[in-house]
C-alpha cells in the first residue's frame, strides 16, 4: 500500500513540473521555428538537460514531501519540547549556513557574478558572505521565536538599514544584492528550515505556528541583501571596482 501511495505522489508531482515545464519547451520550439534556428546538435544538448532538470525536480520534490518536511517538523517539534530549546539558534545558524551553500542557484549567482565582473569578485567571497548572512538572519529568527519577538521590529529596521546601504554601495552590487535575496530563498531553505521552525512553534507553549513560525524566509530574503552590499562595501574599501572589464 505505502508503494502505491508513494507512486502516485510521483505521478502527481511528475505531472505538475509537465504542465511547469510545456509552455517552456513550447515557446523555445516555437523561437527556434521563426527565429533562432540554432544547430541541431546544440538542440539535442539543450532538450537533453531540460529532460534532466525535470527528472531531477522530480525526484527532489518528492525527497521534499517524502524526507525534508515531515524530517524538518519532527526535529523542531523535539527541540521545541525541550528544556534546551535555546540550541535552536547555534543550529539555526548551522542549517542556513549549510543550506545556503548547498543551494545551486546561490553558486550560480556567485559564478555569475564573477564573470560579471571580470573576476574582481570572487565566487567564494560571494558564496561566504551569502551563507553567513543566512545562518546568521536564521539564528536570528530563532530568537525572535524564543523570544516572541514581533517580525515588524525586525524585517522594518533592516529593510530601512538596507536602504541607507545603496547610498554608499556601488550600483553593481546594489543590483547583485536584490537578486540575491530571492536566490537565497531557494528550496533547500524554505523545505527544511522552515518546516524545523513551524515544528518548534507548534510544540511550544504561548506560540502560534502562523504568527510565530511563518516570516523566516523574509529574514533569510533580507540577509543576502544587507551581506552581499556589505560585501560591497568591503571591496570599496580596497579599491577593486567590479564595474571594470578587463
């Protein structure tokens, strides 16, 4: 029976990412019929990884639903019994830092970034500063969930530090920043950390799930903002300008 069910979580989830993937596929076919006429090996190549990103969606997706979330709940809701409740901000720390440096689009943020700039930015200051920025706005939503801490008094002073930044930062790292607060919200953020702190919210006393648990990822989205112009802002300071090609 379990075999059965789990074959028809695939099914499902094989059939959304279809329906996600055809109108891609289509508008793709249809440039190439009026307009790019690109090689037709090149197309072989290209259809070759659109099959492997969706194979591998495929799976992932169904390790989120099968492994991440119901993992991620039961782990918070242990610690959130617990009377050592306070070790989920070291471990939030961990999990955004880690989760951050697994996640693919973050690296092809930094490798973009890189060439971008002719190499005056390094892939691995980009991917530092992203993943301690996380861990740190995820050990910082741990507090705010211990300490019933209104998400406003945290997400509006950072916003507004974020704008008083682009007034010192460069336009190229301005515009990188932004980006990357939406990169970093990925799908091995949202699936696993998230599910850790709802868990932990459920299970303690005087704490809404909805209230409480729900605004992490709007802090993990300001971290890369404020890190990445921060990370700016270090360049300036030693005269590299990003805005150069070599």
């Amino acid at each position: 029976m379990n075999v059965l069910l789990d074959f028809l979580d695939v099914r499902h989830v094989a059939l959304e990412l279809i329906m996600a993937f055809a109108p891609l596929v289509l508008f793709f076919a249809w440039m190439q019929h009026r307009a790019l006429r690109l090689p037709a090996s090149y197309v072989r190549r290209l259809l070759g990884g659109v099959l492997l990103s969706y194979l591998g969606l495929v799976l992932f997706l169904q390790g989120v639903t099968q492994g991440f979330l119901p993992a991620g709940t039961e782990i918070g809701r242990i610690i959130g019994q617990s009377s050592w409740r306070w070790a989920l901000i070291p471990l939030g720390f961990l999990f955004g830092f880690a989760a951050t440096a697994a996640e693919p689009a973050v690296r092809v943020l930094a490798i973009e970034m890189e060439k971008a700039s002719g190499g005056s930015v390094g892939q691995r200051p980009v991917l530092l500063a992203l993943s301690l920025g996380v861990g740190l706005f995820v050990a910082l939503g741990m507090v705010k969930l211990l300490a019933g801490i209104p998400i406003l008094w945290i997400v509006v002073p950072g916003y507004a530090l974020a704008l008083l930044m682009t007034r010192r930062s460069t336009p190229a790292f301005i515009a990188a920043a932004f980006d990357a607060g939406g990169v970093a919200t990925g799908p091995m953020t949202v699936t696993f950390i998230m599910a850790v702190v709802l868990g932990a919210a459920g299970a303690m006393e005087g704490r809404d799930p909805v209230a409480d648990g729900f605004g992490l990822i709007a802090l993990v989205a300001l971290a890369p903002i404020l890190s990445v112009m921060a990370l700016g802002l270090l360049y300036s300071r030693q005269g590299a300008n990003p805005d150069e090609r070599p």
